[in-house]
C-alpha cells in the first residue's frame, strides 16, 4: 500500500489531509508532538476508513527529531510537510526563543525531511511531496513578519526543487490557503483580527480536498478559493509598501 507521512498531523489542515489521503486507500504516518491525540486520530482512521495508521510523537523542531522519524520510516510515497507555526505582534516584542523555534520548524523541519526523503523517490522515479505554504507567502507580514517569511522561503523552496524534478516521475506542491480556522490561529494569537473575520476563510476539509487533488496532479502552486488566487496574484503587480500596509491592518484587531 503507498505510505503518506503527514506531519502536523493531530488537528487542522494536517487531520483532514490525514483523513483524505487514508480515505484513497494511503497508509498513513502521523506526526507531531501529542502523541495522545495522534493515537486517537489513528484508531479513528483504522475503523473509519481501514489504514494503517503510524504515531510519531516528536517536535519537529529539534534537530535530532528528524533522524528518529526518517530511521523509523525510511521510505515514504508521499511527504507532507504541514507542521508550522507564528506569533502575532512586533517582531521586537515577541519571545526571541519563540521566534527562532518557528523558524525551525517552519523551515529548518521541512526542508530536512524533503532532503532525506527526497533522493528515494528520485532513485525509483515516483513520490510526491506536498509543503503547506500560505497566501502569507506572496507579500511581507507586519505583525507577523517572521511567520510570513517562513512562508515565502517555502513556497520559492518548492518552486526551485519542483522544476528541478522535471521528468523525474516526482512533484513538488506548495499548498498556499488563505486564513484557515483551526488551532493554530488560537496559537498564534489572530482571533478577533480582521483577517480571521474575512469573507475568504475557508474550512480545513475545503483546503485539505483541494491540497490533496493539486498533490495527486502534480500541481506546483495550489491556492484555494478564487478570491485568494486574486489576492495571491495580485501582489505581483501591486506596489509593496500597499501590500504590507494591507497586511498589517488585516492582522489588527477590529
């Protein structure tokens, strides 16, 4: 059976993926760092849909967290880098530590994993990989500067190693959703801003159904929802002292 490894995985974007890729007939590995909740995601996953599911309980954000899982599991058909994280505020107000932690996981996890799982799939000439970016990617992010340009390095890594894969039988995905209402806003402190009030908040199962079809086809750059293709584009040909200025008062508080 293919094997997806999801990380990410106890709520949000990466559960319904979980559930997606289990209900095409995908073996599963779960990961993050409540292995509580993963173990309850998987007993779900085996009587809702008859997979196989995998619990990895581990921060991504250390190191030596990355050589456990890929030693765990050496092989996977599908990566899906979907943990991450950011806080709301001035960029020289929030925690240094917290900063720097998000950076590491956002970042320094995902292009781990792609780089110890990706040379398997090239050697066999099959796999896929799919990197849960943002609409955060296309624009700076006053308020949240740091988590805005996690993203960005995420969808310009999937890019670069999307067209380096040509013909190689393996793709490479940046899912980029706009506001999403999961736990990670509660995480990064953006309930009751005007961003998560917007009109384009899309749910989790929406985002994921359409994340896990633009992976199968290969897709490089999946933006859900038209109105957030128009915002995504539309930083392309905006100036960019706009763009930021927007983005700062859709992080503010109403």
């Amino acid at each position: 059976m293919p094997l997806a490894l999801i990380t990410g995985a106890s709520g949000g974007i990466g559960l319904e993926l979980a559930k997606v890729f289990a209900r095409d007939g995908f073996d599963l590995v779960l990961v993050a760092r409540t292995g509580g909740a993963l173990e309850r995601i998987a007993d779900e996953i085996q009587v809702q849909f008859g997979r196989k599911a995998q619990v990895i309980a581990e921060d991504l954000s250390a190191p030596e967290a990355i050589e456990r899982i890929v030693a765990a599991v050496p092989k996977v058909d599908v990566l899906v880098n979907n943990a991450g994280f950011g806080h709301l505020g001035f960029f020289h107000e929030i925690d240094a530590a917290k900063q720097i932690n998000s950076i590491d996981l956002n970042v320094t996890a995902l292009t781990a994993l792609t780089r110890l799982y990706l040379p398997a799939m090239v050697a066999r000439g099959s796999g896929r990989i799919l990197n849960v970016a943002s609409t955060a990617a296309f624009q700076a992010g006053p308020l949240m500067t740091v988590y805005y340009a996690t993203k960005a390095y995420v969808l310009a890594f999937t890019e670069g190693i999307a067209e380096e894969l040509n013909g190689t039988g393996v793709t490479a995905t940046a899912l980029c959703p706009g506001p999403v209402i999961t736990g990670f806003q509660a995480r990064a402190g953006l309930i009751g801003t005007k961003l998560t009030s917007s009109p384009m908040v899309m749910t989790a199962v929406e985002v994921a159904e359409y994340g896990y079809r633009a992976t199968m086809a290969g897709k490089v750059i999946a933006i859900p929802g038209f109105g957030n293709k128009l915002v995504a584009w539309s930083t392309r040909f905006a100036p960019r002292v706009l763009t930021r200025k927007i983005a700062r008062s859709l992080q503010e508080r109403k």
